[in-house]
C-alpha cells in the first residue's frame, strides 16, 4: 500500500535514536509530574477527540479507500475503521485512564525488620514504552493514555495502513500534552513508514525499556526474534468455548453465539466450539441453526458433522487456527477432561470459557486452564481492558513474566525495593 508523504529521512537509525533520546529526556520529566497533571493532559485530548471527529473520520477515510483499492480483507478494514462510536470510544477510554488511581510512587509491604530498618515496594514507571501495531488507529489514543499515566514515555509505530489517522489522533494527543504543559517528546509517533524504524525500535536497549507489538502474528514473531529489549506479546488468539454436560443451554446458546458474531476481527474471539457428548444432540442444532443465522461456516469433528449434516470437515489445522473470520471449529468432547487436554494442546493461552452449573467443574476449569483470561458463564469477548476496569489496555500478554493478560497501567509499572532508616548501619 502506497502510504501518504513523510518527512525526508535520509538516515533511519539517527531519526530513531534522535527518538529514543528524546523519549528517555522526557519519561525523566513525567517521572515527576504529579497525577493531576497527567489527568489533565487525558482529559484534554479526549476534548480534542471528539472535537475534531469529522477530522478523524475524514483521515480514516482515505485509509479506508487505500485499504479497499490494496485488497485488505474484511477483518483488517474492520480493524482499521473509525467511526463516531469508535472515536466516542477512544475518548471515553481516555477519561476513564483519568479516574483511574495514578500507581505510580505507591509504596506496597512496608515492614519493620530485626535490625531496625523499614523495606517496602514502590511502583514506579517502566520508562519508555515502545509500541508497534497495526490497523487500529484507536490504539495510537489508548497507548498514548495508558503510558502517559502510568509516567512512561511513548514512541508509537503505526503500520502504513492507518497513516492517515495515526497522524490525525496524533495531533489531538499532542494538543492535549501542550494544553497541560507537558513536554511534546512524551508521545512521538514515528513518521516514516519504513520497515527499518522498526527494527532500530527494538533494538534500541539504551533508549527503550519495553516494546510492545500489537498486530498479526507475523509482525509479532518479527518483532520477537529481532528485538533486544523485553517484549510483552501474543502470537494469536485461538480462545475456545466449552459447553459442559450441566450448562444452562439457554446461556451456553447465548454466550456461544456472543463469542463468535459479536465482532470477528479480534484476538477474543472464539475460535473453537468445544461440547459435552452429554448435550452434543440437544445444543449443537440449535447453535447451528443460530450460526448459519449469522452467515458462519462450521468446520466440525465426525461427532459434529452427525449433528449437523453438511457442514466441513475439521482438520487438524483448524484446531490451530485464528480465523479473525465468519470460520468456527466445532467438537464433541466426552467430558471436562477432554475439554481440558484440547485446550492445552492447541490453544494460545489467550482467553478460555466454560459454561457450566457445576462449581467444582467451574474451579477445575479456573485452576486448570492455563490462559490469561479464564472465564466462566460468560463471552470470551469481555477479555479486553476496558471491560476489565483498566480503562484501556496496552495489549494483551500470554506470556507469564511480570504481566498476563489485559495489560492496564499497573502492568506499564514495576516495582523497586525501598528501605526507611534513622541511622541504621548494619552490624
């Protein structure tokens, strides 16, 4: 896709580094700025947003155009799309970062040892923040928030697709920062679309202290294997659905449902229809019935292909796959154990569900399954950040070191042992 014009930038590694300079210069600045200055630069730019909407859905649309006349397929436009619910959003979330208690400078476990001494926690700011994505323009606001507040500094990477926005959210972001009086370097956003920004972004360790890739699994796997500097990531979403022998089908109809077709193009979105052999005969024509409704192709195990006559067959890759699609995977398990052991083999502890009427078989599930987000009776499509309370969210981790799951602004943070003394020496 041809992106619009940059800027003339002869050398990539001295622009980034010029960045990353500046980025490192101003997360000192927002290191000391006191929460209601950074709750005043948000608020700023969610007025900034919504006032210049039709500026946003104006620059969204030429994306928009480009996006068609390339061939992006429909869960990429869905992606890339911006209208007055999704600015609204993207505002909204802003405000929401705001009211949010500031974590930083809070001290956790302080107690008094032998010797005299007091050691506790403090949480303070990871320092710059590094983010890549691609589509969605609105993660320029909610990156840009969640940093902001969480006293890191920014350096946003949006891919070609979204140019026009990017910059158009930009702008608002940058408004706001100045209405506030706070250093402009706090949010930069990458002016060219130049493949190489990228990898001097992640392996700029002197500059950068996290990188934070959100998009498709190749840009993930990318930036996984180039960078230098600690990654929070998820390779994809493969999140499943499991109807137990005791679930409420009315609720297990619903919710299955909701997964899939309440929007396609996301990484929490079910993938795979896990049910019990109990009540495989009583739920699977209605969920069929139901899905065909709404225009989505089954690919379903032999058990499931009984049921539902005429339907593909599954194969071992679709078990595997995040379609991002109107595409659903089908299987009749014979019990929770089943259920269990397919999600280990071919999940991305990403985000599971069960629905069940069980309680221990509901405690099997939550203690069992090892996802980021483990649900029970309910949509796997509430495993965002702002569904979560968090305001917004940075991205979703799957990994298990310091953060998992929807990544809010405790997980932009870190912690630093503090000790309180009055002349203590040690003995």
């Amino acid at each position: 896709m041809k992106p619009a014009a940059t800027p003339a930038i002869p050398d990539i590694a001295t622009y980034m580094h010029d960045l990353g300079r500046q980025a490192r210069a101003a997360a000192r600045v927002l290191a000391r700025t006191e929460t209601a200055g950074k709750n005043a630069a948000l608020l700023a730019m969610a007025t900034a947003i919504e006032a210049r909407a039709e500026e946003l859905i104006a620059a969204n649309g030429k994306d928009m155009e480009a996006g068609r006349s390339q061939g992006l397929d429909e869960a990429m436009l869905d992606r890339l799309a911006l209208n007055d619910a999704r600015i609204e959003a993207m505002a909204e979330g802003l405000r929401q970062i705001a009211q949010l208690p500031d974590p930083v400078g809070e001290i956790t476990d302080l107690n008094y040892r032998p010797s005299g001494i007091q050691v506790g926690r403090m949480r303070v700011p990871l320092g710059v923040v590094g983010i890549i994505y691609e589509s969605r323009p609105n993660v320029t606001a909610d990156a840009a928030g969640l940093c902001l507040k969480s006293g890191n500094a920014a350096i946003l990477r949006g891919g070609s697709e979204a140019i026009h926005s990017n910059r158009a959210i930009a702008a608002c972001i940058q408004a706001g920062l100045a209405q506030a009086g706070i250093p402009a370097e706090a949010v930069q956003v990458v002016e060219t679309t130049d493949r190489a920004a990228v990898s001097e972004l992640v392996r700029m360790k002197e500059y950068v202290d996290v990188i934070v890739p959100r998009g498709g699994k190749g840009l993930i796997e990318r930036v996984s294997a180039e960078a230098r500097v600690p990654v929070i990531k998820h390779l994809h979403g493969v999140c499943h659905v499991y109807i137990d022998d005791t679930a409420d089908l009315d609720k297990a109809a619903a919710i299955a449902v909701n997964a899939k077709c309440q929007r396609y193009g996301t990484c929490n979105t079910m993938e795979t229809l896990l049910v019990s052999r109990a009540v495989a005969d009583k739920i699977l024509p209605t969920l069929g019935a139901r899905f065909r409704e709404e225009g989505v192709e089954l690919r379903g195990c032999e058990r499931t292909r009984k049921l539902l006559p005429g339907i593909k067959a599954a194969t071992e890759e679709d078990w595997y796959a995040e379609y991002l699609a109107p595409i659903l995977a089908v299987r009749v398990v014979s019990d929770l154990d089943e259920a269990i052991e397919h999600i280990a083999k071919y999940g991305s502890q990403h985000t599971e569900s069960i629905v069940t009427e069980n309680v221990t078989h509901a405690r099997r599930f939550l203690r069992e399954v090892d996802s980021s987000s483990v649900m029970v009776n309910a949509s796997t499509r509430f495993a965002d950040g702002f569904e979560y309370g968090l305001g917004a969210e940075i991205g979703i981790s799957t990994d298990k070191i310091h953060a998992r799951g929807p990544v809010g602004l405790e997980g932009l943070t870190s912690q630093k042992f503090i000790v309180l003394g009055d002349g203590h020496v040690r003995k």
